[in-house]
C-alpha cells in the first residue's frame, strides 16, 4: 500500500507521455495530408535484377533524414523484401502495403549510418532518393545480409534515369568522403 501513490503517478504519467506521442503523430498525418499516395505496384513485373530481405525503415523528405513522411503507411517500420526490376523497386512490406518507386522517378541511391531513429554500422542502411508526388523523398531499407548491399547498389544505379547524374555506389561513396577530408 504504501508503494500505491507512486504507482499511480507513474501509470499517469506514461497515459500522458502516450498520449502525447499519438496527438503528435495525429498532427503529423494532418500536416502532411498533401503528399501524394505512391503508385501501385505493377501486375507485370519483369525478373528481379536484385533481391534481399530485411527491414523498411521509412520514408523522409529528401535531404532532411529525421522528417518521417507518416501519410500512406510510409512512416512504418516493418519487415520487408526490396525486389530491383526494370521498371523501379519494389518493397514488399510485412503489415503495410507494398511500395512501388517507378525506375523514371529515382533521383539516386546511396549508403548511410542512420535515419528518422534507425542507426547502424556505417554504410548499413541503403537510402533511395527519388520523386514521389514532385516531392523529393527518400526511403530507406536494411538489407538483412551486409553482402547484398553491393548488388542493391549495382541494381539501382543500372535503372537510374539518364537525368539523375551521379550516385553514391559504395566505391563513389567512400572517395567523395576521401576528398571531402
């Protein structure tokens, strides 16, 4: 009995903290009710010129990695499998729907340590750039195995658009830090 009062407190004050994370992502999805829905995953795809399973870790407005676009499920980390075909990536997500980004709509690929609350080894995480609605995004994916993220990488830049100019492949990605330094 003597341990009810702060019992109490504490149940309170994780209700408000809960409640407080769920007015915030409510406001998110109000504020960001003008993104455009991502394209339906084609009926007809051609064979996967890449594939690996691992983990969806969201996508964020281009360039800002901690602004999780939270509209259209796209906010929801869930364990997924990115398919690499002619026509764009697909990723077939485990309890949210599958995410399809058109090949006409990347704007590039490249390796990163972390985003939006997901940090792992250097070069661990694979972020696609690309157009979703006009608005540049990027999405980000976690391959399962450290071997596939050089095939991704390779998938990738082989569907990239004439237009998107250059990537960050592994090799490009660890000589633009060298000459930064």
């Amino acid at each position: 009995m003597q341990y009810l009062p702060a019992l109490l407190v504490t149940v309170a004050v994780i209700a408000l903290l809960l409640a407080l994370m769920g007015l915030g992502w409510r406001n998110r999805l109000r504020r960001q009710a003008g993104v455009a829905a991502p394209p339906e995953v084609p009926t007809v795809l051609g064979a996967p010129l890449a594939v690996a399973d691992g983990q969806y870790i969201c996508t964020t407005t281009a360039g800002d990695w901690l602004d999780r676009i939270a509209t259209h499920s796209l906010g929801l980390r869930t364990g997924a499998v990115l398919e690499i075909v002619d026509q764009g990536a697909v990723l077939r997500r485990s309890g949210a729907s599958d995410l399809f980004i058109p090949a006409a709509a990347l704007t590039g690929v490249r390796l990163e340590s972390g985003m939006a609350g997901k940090f792992v080894e250097k070069d661990g995480l694979l972020v696609i750039g690309w157009t979703l609605g006009g608005q540049g995004v990027d999405t980000g994916f976690r391959p399962r195995h450290h071997a596939d993220r050089s095939a991704l990488v390779a998938a990738l830049n082989g569907i990239l658009p004439a237009s998107a100019g250059t990537t960050n492949h592994p090799a490009h990605h660890t000589a633009a830090k060298k000459e930064n330094q």
